[in-house]
C-alpha cells in the first residue's frame, strides 16, 4: 500500500517537476531553490505545515494540527493530478472501508474524523527529512526497485545511485555527476525492456532534481 502511494507521489511531483524546468534548476532571478534544495531545508516544516493547517477552526484559522480532512481535501479540483493522487490516497488506505468513522461530511467538525484527527506540529522531529522517498539517492533507488521489473537491472542502476551518493558526501561532484549521469543512460536503455515509458519519465525528473547540473544536458 505505502510503496503503491509512494509512488503515485511521485509521479505527480515529476509531472510539476517536468512542466517548469526551474523546480529541478532553481530560479536566481526569483532566488527560488530547485525541489532538492527545497526539500532538504527543513526550515521548510513550518511553512508546509500552516500551507495545510487552515481549515480546522470556523475562523479559518488552524488549530495548530494538520487534520486528515485538511490533507485530503488541500485540492477538490476535478482535473488535478494532486486531486487525483488524494484519491488514489483514499482508495489505497481503504479509508472508511471497515465503517470506521472516517469518511466526507460536509460539516468539518465530523468529516474524516474531525478538526483535531491528525498530527500536531509538536510530534514531526525538527530534522524531518522531506526529501527521503522522492529527492534523495536512497528514496530514488527505492522507486527504482518499484518501477523496474527486473530486480537485478534496479539493482545495477541503484549501484550508480549510491555510488554518486558516496561521491556527493565526499564532495567530489565530477564523479557525482558522472554516477548520476550514468544512471541516467541505464533508465533510457530499460524502456518497453523492465520499464515502462511512464517508469522512465518518473525516475528521469527525480534523478535530475539530485543533480540540478546535468539539467541542461538532458531537458530540451
């Protein structure tokens, strides 16, 4: 269920990610992060938490709690892909399904457990790691693993990953980028063979949002 969700995440973060080449570069100009840089700021928790935190009181607002209602209803729009990932969301956790007390009303203090069912801004640790499942070498594997069919090909490709991980730590970014770039090559040469084209689109933002330098080398 949780790898299932992890990755429709991340589909439709590489769906944003692929419409504006700035979330993978950053932006001077604006002096906007790319989503790694973004993501592993975790100055970042708070404002994310009151992004969500806004509807739990009649005044608007929060209650200092990210409420299940909130999370699920942070876009209704019909044609969102968010909105179509917090329904994929719904269906996979099976909410509601074992007629617990977890379903839509349209009074907010009943719908999906109520104004205070979920998590209070004192219980995420201070140095969350935002960007584990979808910007960091281990999450990417990860999804590597989930995507491509064949076990021993994620494995290889993983190999690169955790090889420019070793070089990133140790500050040596050629090596980095020739790792990531190599990785790279791996997933184009595995399409309509252990990946599939929506595979390879997912994984190719990701590992490019790792590293924002070799952007312009491959995106039009």
């Amino acid at each position: 269920m949780f790898a299932n969700i992890a990755a429709k995440g991340a589909e439709a973060i590489a769906y944003y990610m692929s419409q504006d080449a700035h979330t993978i570069t950053g932006d001077d100009a604006t002096q906007t992060p790319g989503v790694h840089a973004y993501l592993g700021d975790t100055t970042h928790i708070d404002s994310s938490f009151a992004a969500l935190d806004k509807f739990n009181l009649p005044s608007g607002a929060g209650a200092g709690v990210v409420s299940l209602h909130e999370i699920l209803n942070f876009d209704t729009s019909p044609t969102s892909l968010t909105t179509q990932f917090l329904s994929f969301t719904k269906t996979e956790m099976k909410l509601g399904a074992g007629f617990e007390p977890l379903v839509a009303n349209a009074n907010v203090a009943l719908s999906w457990g109520g104004p205070l069912f979920g998590v209070q801004r004192s219980q995420l640790p201070e140095n969350a790691n935002l960007a584990a499942i979808v910007s960091s070498y281990d999450g990417v594997c990860g999804l590597t693993k989930y995507f491509d069919t064949s076990m021993t090909m994620a494995q290889g490709l993983c190999f690169r990953l955790m090889y420019a991980k070793k070089s990133e730590a140790g500050g040596n970014t050629k090596f980095r980028d020739l790792a990531v770039g190599s990785y790279l090559k791996g997933v184009k040469s595995q399409v309509q063979k252990t990946l599939t084209t929506r595979g390879e689109l997912i994984l190719i933002e990701l590992a490019l949002g790792l590293d924002p330098a070799l952007a312009a080398t491959v995106l039009p």
